[in-house]
C-alpha cells in the first residue's frame, strides 16, 4: 500500500502541477480582467489543489484531509456554476445567494456535525452531496446550452473554450461520482482519482497554450455575442471631456441631452474611483434598461452601453483596449488635446465591439463635441 500511495503521490504532484499550469496560463492570457475569468482560473487552481490531496484523502472517508477534498469539490463546483451562468445568463443580484448552501454544507462537514442516533460522518456528507448535485447538474445544463447556442463556432479557439469548460465539468461530475460511490460500500474510495486528473490538465493545457491575449478577447466576445449586444462605445479623457463616441447604428442610444447626465456620472466615478497610477477600476451601472460598464486608466476611461448577459466579455474587452492604449500611447495623453491625436487608434479597435461598425458617430463629435457634451455643460 505504501508503495501504491508513493507511485499515486508523484501522479497527484504532477496532476495538481497540470492543473495549477492550467490556471496560470489562463490567467496570464485574460489577465483575469472579469468574474467570469477570476473564478474558471480559481478552479483551476482547486481542481489541481483536490488532485494533491486525493490519493491521502482517500485512505479514510473522515479526517481533515478527507474534508478537504469535499472543500476543493464544493468550492470549484460553485465557481464552474457562477461562470457558465455568468456567460450565458450574465449577472444577478442574487448570485450571492448561491454561496450560501455551500458554507453551509462545508460548515456542517468541518464542524463534525452529530445528531443523537446518527453515524459521525453521514448527516453533514449527505447534506454537502444533495447540495453539489443540483449545482452541478445546473453547471452541465448552462454549458450545454451555451454549446448548442453558438454551435455554428467552428474555429479552433472557440472549440478549445468548450472542451476547457467541459473538462472541468466532467472532472467535477467524476470527482462527485467517485466520492459519493466511496460511501457506499465498505471502502474509501478509489485513490487513483488523481490519475484520471493528469490527462485533462494535459488536454486542457494543449487547449489553451496555444491562445493569445488577442484570440481569447475574440473568443469571449463571440461567445457572449457581444456584436450584438452592445450598443455604443465611448471614450473620456480622465477630466471627462469625450474622445471618441461610437453606435452601432446612425444615432447614439443615449441622446445628446441625456448625455451631459452620464458624463456626470463617469466624472464622478473619474475623481472617486483610484489614484491617477496604473490601476485600473471599473465600475457598472444600469441606465434607462441598458447596462453601461466602464473602466478607468490613468489617464482615460472607456465606457460601453450595452444589452444582455455580455458584461464579463464587455469588461474584460475593456479592460485589455485600455491597457493596450496606454501602454502604447502614454507619452501623447498627457493632455486632452494631445489624446485627440490618438484618439482614432482606440476608436479603430474599439469599433470591432459593435455590430456595425462601418457606422460611427461622425469624427466632429470625436474631438468637436467637448463644449457640446462635457461634463457641468448643458447641451
């Protein structure tokens, strides 16, 4: 046995290293911009962390090792739910909620929890087991969805987004199976679990590696339809006066006496938000029924209005234009008037957001309009 926990224990190492490589890499290539990238690349991380401890957790259904590898299980399985839902459905108010029968059931299983009457293990396990089904089951039925919705994606990057999501559903549904089958019978399970987690990190790296910082902005914003779904973009100096205001249609969705409003608004958030550094904050609104998300640099902040569940793609699509722009442009943005020089550049990939955007806003509002629509003026 002891030899067979050794040979498991560098499986498990090389698996859990498989697995961690998984989320740095996709960190690196979204620079988890969104929620919805944080929490794939924190799952990453724990799946790796349950392939560590498995072959030791397996040799006792109790113990904290034992009740670890429920923790890992439980938490990656509400980060899978919360981004296939956050992808497909986009955001709600009540998300939160769903974290509350996980600390529940992980409380319950830490706590030892023991009714007169009752086995020692069983009430806390089947309580943190009939949690994780449902949640799992609703992670595999998102997926499905957002798969059998965009079925016509037939590039290579978009097809590795579905078999890297995949891979950590069905790893999870393996992980469960397994645990819960452990139960049953008078066994711990079988240890060599960790084994079967070396082969989709290696799947899921040969996925991934090959996707550029640029190839994961297209597949997020193709898998979110984000062409479809946002309206206008805008860009503002970090004083407020606008740079570059794109629609996908003849007319702005905001109207140009609803602008100063706005403006108002991205001001605020402009002089509240962060120190002028090279942090990045962002900040998300509901206006009039549309959602309007913006992010804000050093010396700029780029606006989007849009419709549906686009907000991670939107963020994320953001985030990495502003951070391109700056990067490459900080020597003429020291001064609004300078900003309008380069202005078009930003506009230029800004306008790969929109549905159409052959049709902008004239380039007379891009630099014309700061007496027009800038911020304490009325139009």
């Amino acid at each position: 046995m002891a030899l067979t926990l050794d040979a498991l224990g560098i499986v498990a190492v090389a698996s859990a290293i498989g697995w961690w490589a998984v989320g740095i890499v996709s960190a690196v290539r979204s620079r988890v911009a969104s929620p919805f990238e944080r929490a794939l690349a924190t799952a990453s991380f724990l799946i790796g962390a349950l392939a560590f401890v498995t072959p030791y957790a397996s040799v006792s259904v109790d113990g904290p090792l034992a009740n670890l590898r429920l923790t890992f299980i439980g938490l990656a399985t509400l980060l899978v739910l919360l981004a296939t839902k956050w992808i497909s459905r986009g955001h709600s108010r009540y998300d939160a909620l769903l974290v509350v029968p996980v600390i529940a059931s992980l409380t319950l299983i830490w706590d030892g929890f023991v009714p007169n009457g009752f086995d020692s293990e069983w009430p806390s396990y089947v309580f943190w087991a009939l949690q994780q089904i449902p949640y799992l089951a609703a992670a595999i039925v998102l997926w499905a969805t957002l798969h059998r919705g965009r079925g016509d994606l037939a590039t290579p990057v978009h097809q590795r987004f579905f078999w890297t999501v995949g891979i950590l559903v069905m790893i999870l549904a393996i992980g469960l199976g397994t645990n819960i089958a452990g139960r049953f019978p008078l066994t711990t399970g079988d240890p060599r679990f960790a084994f079967f987690l070396l082969i989709p990190a290696a799947i899921a790296l040969i996925a991934i590696v090959p996707l550029t910082r640029e190839d994961w902005g297209e597949m997020l914003r193709v898998l979110s339809a984000i062409q479809e779904r946002v309206t206008a973009v805008y860009m503002f100096y970090r004083t407020g006066e606008p740079l570059v205001a794109l629609a996908s249609n003849r007319s702005l969705p905001i109207e140009a006496e609803q602008l100063e409003a706005v403006l108002s608004v991205v001001g605020n958030f402009v002089e509240t938000s962060v120190p002028s550094s090279r942090g990045y904050a962002v900040t998300a609104m509901r206006y009039e029924g549309l959602g309007l998300v913006a992010v804000r640099g050093e010396f700029v902040i780029i606006a989007a209005v849009y419709d549906g569940p686009a907000y991670d793609a939107l963020r994320s699509e953001l985030t990495r234009t502003l951070k391109v722009f700056e990067e490459r442009s900080w020597k003429e943005l020291r001064t609004w008037e300078d900003a309008t020089k380069v202005a078009e550049t930003a506009a230029n990939e800004l306008s790969n957001l929109l549905h159409r955007p052959e049709r902008t806003v004239p380039p007379s509002l891009r630099h014309a309009s700061a007496g027009e629509a800038k911020p304490g003026k009325s139009s």
